[in-house]
C-alpha cells in the first residue's frame, strides 16, 4: 500500500527565507508527482506536476524535484512571503484499472511571519 | 470561471438525514474524481468516473455512499442515513484525457459538510 509522508508538519520561518519541503513515497510505481496548495478551508490548487521521468520542474519561486529511486520529493521556495503561508501537500499518482488516482500526505503548514 | 465548481459550499445536516453534493468539472474534461478529507489530513480518494463510467471505488465508499455521473458532465455524490462520521470536506477534481503521466488534477472549492 502506498504511503505519503510529509516532513515537517508545520514550519514557521521569517519572511525572505528560502525553504524546503520534505516529502517521500513508499512504492516508486508512480505515474506523476503533484505538490499543491490549501488555504484555510479552501480547495487546492495545483503548483507543480513532475512526471516520473523528470527530475524537476519549477514555477516562478517555486522548484520541485523528484528522485523516484528513493520514493523522495522536494519543494525548494525562495525568498519566502507572507502569503506563501498556506499548507502544502504532496500527492503521487497511482495506477487504477482505466485511470489514476492521487494518494496524498498529510501536508506540511507553512507559516511566513512578517 | 472556468475552473471546477461544487455545490452547495457548506451543508449542515442532522444525524439520519440525506445529503447531495453536486460537483461541475471543467468542461471536456472525462475524468472526473472525488475525495474526502478530515481535518488534518490529506485528501482520501473516494471514487473515479471516466465519462459517464464509474470505474473505480474506495473502500471508504460504503453503501450507504453512491456517486453518479449522468451523462458524462456533472457529477453527483449521495450520502444517505448520515453519520456524525461523514463529517469532512467532500473535493471534487477533473482531468482531461490523454496520457496518465502527465495527467494534472484540477480541484474544486470543495463542500463542507456537518453532521450534527
């Protein structure tokens, strides 16, 4: 059974600083790899797909990697800002018979003091 | 707003009662998901439809649980003789055909549901 773990649960830093987002996987028969955002009673949304065959992808501030050898994920923010504050959550795609679905992590809350 | 909607946005319910949730995926998108997530979680994966066929179901989806997708577009989910349980936030998410590798998942604002 695959099992998505995030590390750390919550992460408080100043504003400006750059940080990484810890997430692993347990099975490496994944179709892709999705790093989304959650604010406070909200839907998510989507930041960075990387496929399996890719290493990284990266948006504006935002980098993520993929190692799918080791079941590792990061999500690497620069120049953190106050509303970068949400919770975090990686997802791994995951074969079902005509299709996918998403097994995700618990997420990482991010908070970005000002 | 061409993004996925779902209604209603927040429903509060009495223990026993039945609930319906309706979820808009992006237009021409087949593949439509839904999931469930309490409060401090990620989201579980409830069930799949590709078009109008539902092709897979978790075992979190009891039978007191039935989804629908009439026709390929909207989608419903029905949850009957309600448990304080249910609780959760129900998301709805939509993807368009093509190949699974690259296939992106589009969530919605999701609906709150209470059971009291």
């Amino acid at each position: 059974k695959q099992e998505v773990t995030q590390i750390p649960a919550a992460l408080s830093v100043p504003e400006g600083e750059n940080l990484v987002l810890n997430c692993s996987f347990t099975d490496s028969a994944i179709y892709n790899l999705q790093w989304f955002r959650q604010d406070p009673g909200k839907g998510l949304t989507s930041l960075l797909l990387i496929q399996s065959s890719q290493r990284e992808q990266t948006s504006g501030r935002l980098n993520a990697s993929l190692d799918k050898s080791s079941g590792r994920s990061t999500l690497y923010i620069a120049a953190s800002q106050p509303g970068d504050s949400a919770t975090y959550l990686c997802a791994v795609s995951l074969r079902v018979e005509y299709g996918n679905k998403l097994v995700f992590g618990a997420g990482t809350i991010l908070r970005v003091k000002s | 707003d061409t993004g996925v909607s779902q209604n209603p946005r927040h429903k509060i319910t009495k223990r026993g009662q039945n609930v319906t949730f309706r979820c808009d995926p992006i237009s021409e998108h087949n593949r439509l998901y839904w999931y469930r997530q309490t409060l401090g979680q990620g989201p579980e994966f409830l069930t799949y439809f590709q078009n109008e066929a539902q092709l897979e179901k978790s075992r979190l989806l009891s039978d007191r649980f039935s989804a629908e997708r009439p026709k390929g577009s909207f989608s419903t989910l029905e949850i009957q003789r309600t448990e304080q349980g249910d609780s959760a936030m129900y998301l709805c998410a939509s993807s368009p055909s093509g190949t699974l590798s690259y296939n992106e998942q589009f969530f919605g604002p999701g609906t709150r549901l209470t059971v009291l």
